[in-house]
C-alpha cells in the first residue's frame, strides 16, 4: 500500500491569512497536495486580530469552497479546519468566542510564536495552554532561535505535554541551515511528534511531504516516518492521546 500522508498545518485557505491569495491558487494547492499523497489535511489559518483579521464567516466560506471541490475531485481527501494561534495570553478568550480553533474540535491547539521571542515567553505560554484545558501543538519548534540547545526546557515542554511539530521544509535546508540543523538535532533525540508542510503558495512554500518523507524512511525507517507522517496527525485530529 503507498504510503499516505495527514497535514495538520497548512494555510491553503484564500484570501484569510498569507497564504493562498486566490480560489484558484487555493485549487492548485489542493491539487498539489493529493498528488503528493496527502489524504487527510486541516487548514490552519493563523488567528491573532492585530496580524489578522479574517472572520470565522471567511474561513467557513472558503472552507466550503475547499470542500465542493475536493468532494467532486478527490472524494478520498478528507479536510478539517483548525487555527494557528499567534500566542497571547488572551488567547482563550479567542478560543470561547470561536474566533479561533483547537484541530478539528479536538483538544489540541497549534500555537506559534516569532523566530525571535524569548525562551520564557515560550516555556510560560506553552504551561498557560495546558493549565487553561488544552494540549499545545507546538508549529514548527525548530525555528526558536530561543529553544536552540535548550534540552532541558525541550524536555521540560514534553514532560507537561506539549507536542513538537517540525516543518518538511525545514528538515530539507529550505528555512536555512539554522533550521536544518536543529530539526535534524531534533530528531535524532526522538522529540519530534509530526511533520506537516505549512504549505503557503506552490512557489516557495508548497505542500509537498514526499521528499521528506522518503528521508525519514532512508535514516530512520519506515515505522516512525508513518508514525510522523500519518499515525500521530490522525491521532490528533481524533483527538486521541499519544505517546
């Protein structure tokens, strides 16, 4: 059986953050991402209302969009929708209003932050979440300069529950060589919980996972490349616990 993928984060949605700037560049993405194995996918439009500001009435409509087509397209694509949260601490006032999502309902909630924020602003947010009912996702913890060689707040992060996600992109030099290399280190200490594209446009940020994939099954072997790819991104939008 071909190995299939499930993209937890991803900003394909358009016109409702910076990503996809059109339907058609939408489609595209869409069409991108199913060829390249993906079959079950949930939109992440970042949500903070200084940075951005579309209203749940925009996503749900371009959500919608999403669905006619790949339900007339690709009936084997499964979408669900969810928020990148650009941490505040008013963030579960957000959260009640529905104005921004955890995954596909569930209890966890992809959480991000600037490259540059400080190291105990992240470890304090990140307990904030948890204390207020919710498991962090945290998107792509490789591009903290902060948490660079900070094994002990990593580990401090995991033991409360925090789950690390590293961008495909990243693992193959695309975000630099600083990037590259904490997610390699990252992964050689078995942190990494998922891999997803946070796929922008098909230029620079597409939604391909495959080579990545196939570099995981080539250093690491086929079971934990599924579990990254596949099993623990479904476990997720269950909303199921996880080792």
């Amino acid at each position: 059986m071909p190995m299939v993928f499930a993209d937890i984060h991803c900003h394909i949605l358009f016109g409702v953050d910076d990503g996809a700037r059109s339907e058609q560049e939408m489609l595209e993405l869409l069409d991108a991402a199913y060829h390249d194995g993906t079959r079950e996918l949930c939109f992440t439009p970042h949500y903070h209302p200084a940075y951005f500001g579309a209203s749940p009435e925009q996503i749900d409509a371009a959500f919608q969009t999403a669905n006619a087509y790949v339900s007339q397209k690709y009936p084997d694509l499964h979408l669900y929708l969810g928020s990148e949260l650009r941490y505040e601490q008013s963030f579960s006032d957000w959260l009640k209003s529905k104005r921004c999502r955890t995954l596909n309902g569930t209890e966890y909630l992809l959480a991000d932050f600037l490259s540059g924020d400080a190291l105990d602003m992240i470890v304090k947010a990140m307990l904030n979440v948890i204390n207020c009912g919710y498991r962090p996702v945290l998107a792509h913890v490789e591009r903290y300069e902060a948490l660079q060689k900070r094994q002990e707040e990593l580990r401090q992060l995991k033991t409360w529950g925090t789950i690390f996600q590293i961008d495909a992109q990243s693992l193959l030099g695309g975000f630099g060589y600083g990037a590259k290399k904490r997610s390699r280190r990252l992964l050689e200490e078995g942190m990494v919980d998922l891999i997803a594209s946070d796929a922008h446009d098909m230029q620079s940020r597409s939604p391909d996972l495959r080579p990545c994939y196939y570099y995981i099954v080539k250093k690491y072997g086929q079971t934990l490349a599924r579990r990254l790819f596949y099993e623990n991104p479904m476990h997720i939008l269950r909303g199921e616990a996880f080792r």
